[in-house]
C-alpha cells in the first residue's frame, strides 16, 4: 500500500513539473522573437517536458499494472 501511495505521489510531482514546463513554454510563444540564449532555454524545456511526460506514461501504466 505505500508502495502505491509513494507511486501516486511521484505521478502527482511529475504531473506539476509537467504543467510548470508547459506554462513556461506557453508563456514563451507570447514574444515576437527570442534571443539566442532564450532559443537555447526553449529547446532545453521541450527536451524536459517530453521526459516529464514519458516518465508520468510509465508511472500511470505501471500503476495500471500494465508496465
């Protein structure tokens, strides 16, 4: 059982990180241009969002028992 709950609670810290990542994107389209070092930050928040998301799939699946 709290096995289950550290698995839950992990998913919920993912799901945050996750949404973080999407709101400083997001907030990052609302400029016209990005310097060099904002193009490079841009990047680098894809790349984690992504991970964010594909480690939150395995940690759903696997509490699914399906993983």
């Amino acid at each position: 059982m709290a096995k289950n709950s550290a698995l839950r609670a992990r998913i919920g810290v993912l799901r945050t990180e996750h949404q973080a990542l999407k709101e400083r994107l997001t907030s990052m389209r609302g400029h016209r241009f990005l310097t060099p070092e904002e193009e490079l930050e841009k990047r680098t928040l894809q790349k984690l969002k992504l991970m964010k998301k594909d480690a939150l799939a395995a940690l759903v699946a696997k509490s699914r028992g399906t993983a």
